[in-house]
C-alpha cells in the first residue's frame, strides 16, 4: 500500500511540475478559439440539418397572400439557434494537460484524472493542490475558451451567415478561421490532430463510446429493416387472404350457377 500511495505521489508531482503559474495555466490562443468554435458550429449545423421540418411563417401581406413556408434547414431560425448555443458546448470539453498544443482541449476526461480516479478507487490516498470534489469541475482553460468564444462568435456573426446563406461549398474552418479570424496569422493550429496511443485511457474511452454508438446505429438500422420485413410480410398475406376470398367466391358463384341449371332441366 505504501508503494501504491508513493507512486501516486510521484505521478501528481510529475504533472503538476513546478514553475510560474502563466507556465501551469496555458489559456488558449485565437486560433485555438477559432478551430473548436468552427468545429462546434459544424457539428451543430450537422445535427440541426436532419430534420424536414417546414416553418410557416403566418405573414400576410398587402393583397392577403401569405408568404410561402420556409425549410427549417434554411431559416434564419435555425441561424440564431446555433449562434446563441454553440460556445456552451465548448463546456463539454476537459483539459488534458499530457498532450501538446490545441490537441489538450478534447471532450471526455484526461488520461491524468482517469488515472487519478482509478487509483482513488482502488483505494489509494492521492494527495493534490485541487480538492477531489473539484476534479471535475471546468478548468479555467476551458472557461476561457468559452469566453473568447463569445466574443469571437459576435464580432463574426456576419461572417458565418455569409456563409450560412450561401452555397456552403467551402469548409467553414477555412472560411471563417483561414480567411477572416486569422488572416495574415498564425494557423498551425487548425492542422493539429491528436492520435490516440495504445493504452491511453481517454483514448480507450473514446473507443466504447464510438462502439456504443455505431452499435446503437446497428441496432436502429436493423430494426428499421425488421419492420420493413414485417410489413412486406403483412401485404403479402393480405393479398393472398383478398385473393383466396376472390376465387371462393368464383368458386361458390360457379357451383351455385351448375346447381340451378340442374335443376331447371329437371
């Protein structure tokens, strides 16, 4: 137990390093803001994209002919819906300070808390600066991201919805990021991708949840077909019973129609 509790200490100590506290608190840069603000609103657009939805807009105008209905994927609804929600999911995402650059925002816990969680589990004493009760609150990171997302969001709102209403053919990290936000800037950043290690523990969550979910889309995709089967299943037997009641009744009509001719010759 005194290895467990000796370890634990030596692995805090090692990434909660010493120094300044500008070195320990890395606030994200511009283009760090940019890249996941553009990655969100993608994401949003894409989930608010699905849907047919039609919105009838119940104006009339002078002659009493209303205005025709709209698409919801292409109101101005829709617009202003992802504009005032898109930074709160910024708070989705944690600080995993073991990886370099933009790749330390990612959504699901770090490898260095899933790590101190599992040892807390097993029983181990892990002692820190930080409360255990505050492990999993928002880091001032990630809170600062979401404030410069705001702003960013509100000094480009009319650069998004150029793009919004245009063809929205060319990626929209490009559009907004590239060519407006960091024009002349730095962009390195947005070609950043983190890849995952054999081993790494977010990166072994992130897997369950991805199998989770394509297993989930299996599952809705395999019970769609089961109740396509059922009701091609359920007209074919509808037509044989409508074509097995059609020859009956022939069948009856024609021994009744003998039946009377017989009778007419006796």
């Amino acid at each position: 137990m005194r290895a467990l509790i000796l370890s634990a200490l030596i692995f805090v100590s090692a990434q909660a390093k010493t120094g300044e506290d500008d070195e320990w608190v890395h606030l994200p840069n511009k283009c760090e803001v940019c890249k996941f603000l553009s990655i969100e609103m993608k994401s949003a657009f894409e989930e608010t994209g699905k849907t047919k939805a039609v919105i009838d807009t119940n104006y009339r105008f002078l002659d009493n002919k209303g205005a025709p209905p709209i698409k919801y994927v292409k109101s101005d609804i829709r617009f202003i819906e992802v504009m005032e929600s898109v930074c709160s999911r910024i708070l989705q995402y944690s600080l995993h300070k073991e990886r370099d650059g933009s790749n330390r925002f990612a959504k699901g816990m770090s490898e260095t808390f899933s790590t101190l969680h599992n040892l807390v589990h097993k029983g181990v004493k892990v002692v820190m600066d930080i409360p255990y009760e505050l492990w999993n609150e928002t880091s001032a990171e990630v809170a600062d991201l979401k404030k410069q997302c705001d702003v960013m969001i509100e000094q480009y709102e009319e650069v998004i919805e150029d793009w919004y209403k245009g063809s929205q053919e060319e990626d929209l990290t490009k559009h907004l990021c590239e060519k407006h936000v960091l024009k002349g800037q730095d962009t390195s950043c947005l070609q950043e991708n983190w890849v995952a290690k054999k081993g790494d523990t977010a990166a072994i969550a992130e897997d369950k949840k991805k199998k989770k979910s394509k297993k989930k889309a299996k599952n809705s995709e395999d019970g769609q077909k089961k109740e396509k089967k059922v009701k091609k299943k359920k007209r074919k037997s509808k037509l044989s019973g409508e074509n097995s009641d059609k020859l009956k009744k022939e069948e009856d009509g024609h021994t009744s129609h003998e039946d009377i001719q017989g009778k007419t010759e006796l």
